[in-house]
C-alpha cells in the first residue's frame, strides 16, 4: 500500500499514523506438547503470593521464542505445571510507503505526534518520507513527539528531508523515539533534531482499591533523540545532519539530547546500534548517556541464608511510596558463584554476547550538566570530532563501564568545574547525590585526535599515531614526530599545537619537531609560514661589436634588480681600436635597421655604473679608429 501527500500534512493529533502486522494466532497447549517442543525455556517471572489458609505459593513463568517469531510459554505453582500456551505467527509479504512532499505539522493542546509507526510483521517492508521538516507544537501538559518508530520484526525507512522540532512550553517532549526488538531500521534527518519542553519531576497521588493514599515520585526527562535495540538480533540506523539540542524550561538537568540504550540480556541476541550526527550535541542536562548491558540473569530456586561476610554492596534509595530513604543489601557467594538479596532470592549473572554500539558526533558534545554518561559500554566505540564539555561532569563513568570493549576518541576534554576531565561514579551520599572520583584509569585510554591545519595538510604528516575510525589518534603523554614539506618561496617561522598557536613545538637532536599529547587533548598542528621577498629582477644583453669582453666575443647577458645599477664591463683591448663607451640602444647591431650612434649621443663609459629600467636592456660597443 502506498499513500502519497503532495502537499502539507497539518493535524491536532497525530500527523502520520502508520502501523504494520503480522497475523497471530493463540492457543492453549498441554503439559506433553510443551514437553515435546524439546526447546530451552527460559525463567521469565518469579514470585510468591498467600492463598486464602495463608500458605505460601510460589509462581514462575518460562518462555521460548523459536526462529520464526513464535513465543511458547507456560506457568508453575509451587514447581508444577499450571497452563501454557502457544503464540503463533502468519506473517504476509508486505510492502508499505508514505510519502508526504512538504511539512508534517501538529498543532495539539492535548498528546501529540508528528510520526506514531508500529512494525511487527517479518516480511514487511515500511518507509517514511517527508519532503520537509516534522514539526510538533503542545500547549498541554500531555507528552509530544516528533517521530515514534516501534520495529519487532521487517523493516523501516524514515527519511526526514528537513528537520525535526517539537517544542512545549507546559508538557514533557521526545524528538525522536526509535525501538527495534528485531529487524533492521535506519533514520535519515537531513536538518537537525531541537526540542524543548517542561520534563515530568513531581508527586503524584495514587489511591488504591481499599482507600489508601500512596504518594510517589514520577520523573522523565526530556530527550532529543532515545534509540534503544532490546535483546534481538536488531539493526538500529540514525543519521542527523545538523544539531541535536534539548532544552529543559524546567529542571533543567532532566534534559538528554541523545540517549542509546543496547541490551543483550539473553543469548543469541546480538544487537546493532549506529549512530552519526555531523553536527553539535548541546542540552541543558546531559548531552550524550550510552547504555550498553550484555548480561544474562538466572534465577535459583530456594532461598539463601544471608551471611554478612558476603555482602557485597549497599544501596541508598528513596521509596517512592512513602519517599522515605532506605537500604538494600546485595550479597554474593564466591563459592557457588551467584547473588542474594536481604530477602534470599538468588540468581547467577552471565556475559551475553554483546551487541555493537557505534558513535560518531562531528561537532561539540555540551551539557550544562554533564557532557558524557557511560554505564555499560561493552563493544561500545565513541568518537567525537570535537570538545565534550560539562559544568558537573565532562564525562563520568559507572563502574559497570569499564570495560576493556570501550573505545573513547575525543579531539579534546575540557575539564569540569572542578578540574576533572573523566570521572567515575562510586555511591550515593545520604540525600541521593551522586558520589563521585577522578577517574585516571580511563583517561590514559582515551584517544585523542591530531588535526593538522585544514590548508596545510600537504605540508604536514605524522608518526607516532595510529588510526581510528579514518583519524590519527595518539594517548596522552605519547610523542608525535611531525614530518615537513615547506612550500618554495616560504621560510618557517615556527610550528604550534593548539589553537591559538600559543604552544610552539621544540626540535629533537634531529631536527624534527615533535609534540608530546598533552591531557585533554585539543592538538591542532600548524605552520607559522613567512613568504620570502621576491625581487623583480631585470637583463641586460651586452654586443662587443667587433671586440671582446673577457675574450669573449659574442653576445652576452647579465641581470640585476629592477631599478638598481649594473656595473658596466670593461672590454678588451683592441687592435687599432679606442673603446668610446657602451651605448643604450632600442635594437640589437644584428638588426638591419641598426645604425651607429651620433658622436654627441650619451655613452655609458666602461668604469661606471647603469641603470636597469626595463627587462632586455640592450648595451653596444662603441670603438673608435685609434689614428
């Protein structure tokens, strides 16, 4: 099915509305047919509840998925089979386009969305394009959206030939929304993504069915762009072109310009995550937080005798109920290798195969708040061709990022208010703020980019670099040895490594000059060049007509600057001959038209000087008769 708009797509709501399924069917399946799948289910839900005598019943729930997208599940009470049942899939070749020339506008007091999609169907085929800018504007205190893209299965094109902006003044807002479970999808926005809102940070009363009041705090954070590949072999695509901003009218930190989550969290499930802006990442909170997970939880049966000796962390938390701060323990058994609670439940935490998440900012990554938040970076490669600044945090680091699967490439770090480039994330103090520590480990990994000044790469090449991603990249307290090719008619004055050409380079006991990375990075090679001072310089020819200067007796040339005087020769004696002088003549004596000058005409004697006016001065030998 394909829909085409030749124009504008104006609406109050929802601006493009498209949704693709595959057809399921449900049906119970007994004990034996579970037993028969001979397939490795695995434990979804485990708890406990009280029947009416007051006896404790334990629940557990266990699924499949096979190849084909079918889901199998089934339930246990106190460890035997209860139900199961079978989701089954029938998915259809389908191919489904929008197509709108211009805008997509919305105008809502109410929930908005510029693009709401839903793919979940293995043979389809979904694509999206607009001609213009997707444009979301709210007056309600009700969620916007630009683009809401859900993809479990097939795959989805979105092409934005211009740029998206959703902006309110009284509600949360989300510029771009992209999942992918499984199948691929790529995002194209030729212009950039901004947006600004007013994030969700406040208490909300819940009253339950007996009358009780709760009160608890509610917290979303307005974001740019959220891309998330969950747990499937999924390929998630996006591309902006130009800036991507996040502007909190309130709570200003609740802002995310960009936030990536890829988890692996069972087997088999390798995702991809790319992700380029060629532009500026800026947000009043944090400008770019990577979550990359890759673990796998199995849970034990039983309960675990909680030993103090094994505690193996502490954690402060608010209750968002009663909002009053509590603890929870968390204890590991070395010994059998796996994880309890305060309250005995256990479980055995595994590496999945972790997916692949790719960065590649071209401009500046700002936040006023925090420039960088990594937490769980396996296969993870950032690279910012730029500075990655933060009042609070340039960049900081959970414990659970340092991995040695992380990759960091930055051209520069400037530091935070505090002095520290990288930072790690070690506790919360009593009222929830984070705890945090420089992080010296991870800075001496970080790569940093040498520029080299854009009009002189001819001129300058380096070793003691390595490559990245297409980039020279060295670490901090590494040397780089520069190579020159100095252009003719200049001399070097000097060479600097910063911007403001404030660091001038030494020379080693070679020659070269070198630079050692300094912390932070910002190298920017250049030549200090000064053009040499070029001389208009004219020529003479001289004729010895019929006699000889230096025995030689043909003509000859000599050159001197323009406007200067050239010492005339004196030429040899000749026989019967007294030399007169040379001559200045407008022709050559080999010319026919060439005649011997007056007596009264002016001569250039031998012993003194002449000066060169003009290119191809021409000087004739003026001889006498000696009787």
């Amino acid at each position: 099915m394909t829909v085409a708009v030749e124009g504008d797509i104006a609406a109050s709501r929802y601006g493009i509305d498209a949704s693709s399924y595959s057809e399921k069917s449900n049906h119970e399946m007994t004990k034996e047919e579970i037993d028969a799948l001979d397939a490795e289910f695995v434990l979804d839900y485990e708890g406990t509840s009280e029947d009416e005598d007051g006896n404790t019943i334990h629940h557990a729930s266990y699924t499949y998925e096979d190849v084909n997208g079918n889901v199998y599940y089934y339930e246990t009470l106190n460890g035997e089979f209860d139900r199961g049942y079978a989701t089954i899939r029938n998915d259809k070749d389908a191919v489904n386009a929008v197509n709108v020339a211009k805008n997509v506008i919305v105008n809502s007091e109410d929930y908005a969305y510029g693009i709401d999609h839903y793919q979940d169907n293995r043979l389809g085929t979904d694509s999206i394009t607009v001609g213009g800018d997707v444009s979301v504007t709210a007056s309600g205190k009700e969620w916007a959206t630009g683009i809401r893209s859900e993809t479990y299965n097939g795959e989805t094109a979105i092409d934005i030939h211009g740029e998206v902006k959703v902006e309110s003044e009284n509600g949360g807002v989300t510029g771009i929304s992209s999942y992918v479970n499984d199948g691929t999808k790529t995002i194209q926005i030729d212009g950039g993504v901004n947006v600004k809102g007013k994030p969700v940070n406040e208490d909300v009363e819940n009253v339950d069915e007996d009358g009780t009041t709760h009160t608890y705090h509610e917290t979303e954070e307005i974001q740019a762009i959220r891309a998330s590949v969950d747990g499937a072999n999924g390929k998630l695509t996006i591309a902006v072109m130009d800036d991507v901003t996040a502007e909190a009218v309130s709570d200003p930190e609740l802002a995310t310009a960009i936030q990536i989550y890829n988890s692996s969290y069972k087997e088999g499930a390798i995702g991809e995550l790319d992700m380029l802006v060629t532009g500026n990442v800026e947000s009043t909170g944090t400008g770019l937080y990577i979550d990359s997970e890759d673990m796998m939880w199995e849970y034990l049966e039983g309960t675990a005798e909680i030993k103090e000796e094994e505690l193996y962390r502490t954690n402060t938390y608010i209750d968002e109920e009663t909002q009053e701060k509590k603890e929870s323990k968390l204890y590991y058994n070395s010994k059998e290798d796996y994880f309890y609670n305060d309250k005995g439940k256990m479980w055995r935490q595994e590496r999945a195969e972790s997916g692949h998440t790719d960065v590649k900012i071209l401009g500046d990554v700002h936040g006023d708040d925090k420039g960088i938040v990594l937490d769980n970076t396996e296969n993870t490669n950032v690279l910012v061709d730029g500075t990655v600044s933060g009042e609070n945090s340039a960049i900081l680091v959970k414990e659970s990022a340092l991995t040695d699967t992380l990759t960091l490439t930055v051209w520069e770090i400037v530091p935070d208010q505090d002095g520290n480039y990288i930072e790690t994330q070690t506790g919360t103090d009593e009222n929830g703020n984070e705890i945090t520590e420089e992080n010296k480990e991870l800075l001496q990994k970080v790569q940093y980019i040498i520029r080299i000044n854009p009009t002189q790469t001819d001129m300058i090449s380096t070793e003691g670099t390595s490559d990245q991603d297409g980039y020279q990249v060295a670490r901090e307290g590494e040397t780089v040895t520069l190579k020159l090719s100095i252009p003719s008619g200049y001399t070097l004055k000097g060479v600097y490594g910063d911007v403001p050409m404030d660091v001038r380079l030494l020379q080693d006991a070679n020659g070269e000059y070198y630079l050692v990375v300094p912390r932070g990075g910002g190298v920017l090679l250049s030549l200090d060049l000064e053009a040499m001072k070029q001389t208009a310089t004219a020529s003479a020819t001289f004729y010895p007509n019929g006699g000889s200067v230096n025995g030689y007796d043909k003509k000859f040339t000599r050159s001197a600057e323009k406007n200067h005087s050239l010492r005339l020769p004196v030429p040899d004696e000749r026989e019967g001959y007294q030399f007169a002088g040379w001559y200045e003549s407008e022709i050559s004596p080999e010319a026919s038209e060439w005649k011997e000058p007056a007596e009264d005409a002016v001569l250039q004697m031998g012993d003194e000087n002449a000066m060169i006016r003009k290119n191809n001065t021409i000087f004739v030998a003026i001889w006498k008769s000696a009787e």
